[in-house]
C-alpha cells in the first residue's frame, strides 16, 4: 500500500509518519509513505530526522494547492491523511487570505485528485474549533459548526467540502475532530512550547486576559493513535471527535507550566485578550470509545513532564525557529 500523508513534515503529522515509519501501527508495517509538504514555517525536514532513512519513506516538497503537484502523488497513491493546514488562530486575526486558500482550496484540489485517481481512503484531519465555544457540557459529533475565527471558519469550510465528496461522489473521506495538541516537535508558536521555552530562557510569558479559557488537552501520540484507528476501522462519511480528557483553564495551565520549568508567577504577563477568543471546548468522544475502543494513554502530567524535558533537551532543533527572520 502507498500512503500519502500531506502536512507530514509538521507537528502533528510528522509524529504521524514517524510512527508509521517506525513500524508502530501494524496495518501500515509494509506500506510506503509519502510525505507531501510546502515546508512553511512551520513544516520542518528535522522533524522526520529519525526515519529520514527509512526506505519506505519518500519526501515530496509541495503545495496541497498545486493541482498538477497532487495529481502526480495522488495518481500513484492508494490513501491520503490529511493533516496540511495553515493552523495559528492568531496568524488568521491578522491575515485570513493563506488560511482559505490552503486550508479549503488546498482541500478541494486533494479530494478531486482523490476521486480522479480512486483513493480508497480519505481521512481529514480538522479540530475541534468548528464546533465554537461552548459553556458547559460537550460536543457530540453532530452539533452545528459555529466557528469564530477565520482559522476555524477556514477549517469548517475544509470539513464540509469533505463530507460533500462523500455524499456526492462516494468518495470514502472520514474527518476527525481533536482537542489541542501537545508534544514534542510543536512549532513555538504554540501556547505550550512558547512558555517553556520562554521560561527556560528566562523570559516572561504572555497569559491572555483573565486566563479563564479553558481547553482539552491531548498528547499528539494519542491523537495519531487515534487518527490510526479512524482510518483503519472508522465508517466512511463519518466525523469522530478525540479528546485527551483533561480540562484545565489557561491560568491552570500557566501554573503547571511555571512548575515543571522552575519559574514562579513573576515570569508573567497579563496582555489583552485575543479577538473572539473562544471560552470553552469540550468534545464528547462517546462515539470514537465505543466504536473503535479508543483511550487515551498518556496521562497529562507524564505527556507535559516529558514535553517540556524533550524542549529542555533540543535546543538546537526550536532556538532557530525562534530567531527573527530578516527581511
């Protein structure tokens, strides 16, 4: 089996690839892996340092919105997983134009090369974001998208197209819908790798407004773990929501934060908050658990222990992703 994993070279998906790689998920042990990736930012050829070896590992630089540079991964492929998207809610406020273009033009270009050539799976990677805020209560799988910012507004667009090649055109697409990430290899742009490796500079760290937000936190393993599951047992035109099960506000987090570093609350600051700054998610993954038996493994006290000692220790992987660019 080929297998196209587009955004591979990112946080999430590169985790994605280097377990397959590796030979941890079982029904992709003897599959060829293709990596298709514009490199932005926040791609990165040293987050698949440990398989760049690997020979059932191939690394196409492109763009999910270059038709003819799909075509020709798609036109050999068996399946895609598609975790490409332009991701920072923050970087959307200031500049929408790159996240509709890639995160739903860049979509629309995939499924037609996957319909054209016959993929016999689809899977979409998307985030809990599409669904809004909600004050108490969780998700299920079938509540109305209600996005807030442009990065989730973008993302919602990607999912309906998704599901529209499904019922339109048969086209055997799954989306799945995850919590925010943590982990190694996360670009530190991010709330969790922004603070630690501030904190290890000894820097302050930026708490928006009261810090009463609250988020669900997943450990990027469990997350791909659970991708896994979806693309190999998940039903066709079905969304799954995977959640890691640990809630906690941003002050919350601050505080574990400033723990496991070493740092007291003098390293904060209080800025303004952001704009349309989401209260609360929550997903209900009833549907995934009893469908497909999956649980989260990775407790969040261990996952964020061993984060911030992965950071501590690679330094030169994230000190130059920090650096200002010149122009």
């Amino acid at each position: 089996m080929r297998i196209v994993v587009t955004g591979g070279a990112g946080f999430i998906g590169s985790h994605f690839v280097r377990e397959a790689a590796a030979g941890r998920y079982p029904s992709l042990a003897d599959a060829h892996i293709v990596v298709l990736d514009k490199l932005t930012y926040a791609g990165n050829r040293a987050n698949l340092a440990p398989v760049a070896n690997s020979p059932r590992l191939t690394f196409v630089e492109g763009d999910i919105r270059d038709a003819a540079t799909v075509d020709a991964v798609a036109a050999r492929a068996d399946q895609i997983v598609h975790f490409a998207a332009e991701s920072h809610v923050d970087r959307s406020i200031t500049g929408a134009a790159d996240f509709v273009l890639t995160n739903v033009a860049g979509t629309q270009t995939l499924l037609d090369a996957a319909l054209r050539h016959g993929i016999e799976r689809f899977v979409h990677v998307s985030t809990d974001e599409v669904y809004g805020s909600i004050e108490e209560g969780s998700w299920p799988e079938e509540h109305p998208l209600e996005p807030n910012s442009p990065y989730s507004a973008s993302k919602a667009g990607s999912d309906l197209l998704a599901r529209a090649y499904h019922r339109t055109h048969g086209l055997e697409v799954l989306i799945t819908r995850c919590s925010n990430n943590y982990g190694p290899y996360q670009h530190p742009e991010k709330v969790i790798p922004l603070f630690v490796t501030n904190l290890l500079d000894g820097k302050p760290v930026p708490l928006y407004g009261d810090g009463t937000n609250m988020r669900d936190w997943l450990h990027v393993d469990d997350h791909c773990r659970a991708v896994e599951l979806v693309r190999t047992r998940g039903r066709p035109g079905e969304v799954y929501n995977i959640g890691g099960g640990t809630e906690l506000t941003n002050r919350q987090l601050t505080t574990e934060l400033l723990a496991a570093c070493g740092a007291s609350w003098a390293s904060v600051e209080h800025v303004e908050d952001r704009l349309g700054h989401d209260l609360r998610y929550s997903v209900d993954t009833t549907k995934i658990r009893n469908e497909l038996g999956y649980v989260p493994r990775i407790p969040f006290e261990r996952g964020l222990a061993d984060t911030v000692a992965w950071y501590r220790a690679n330094r030169a992987w994230w000190e130059p992703l920090k650096r200002p660019v010149a122009v």
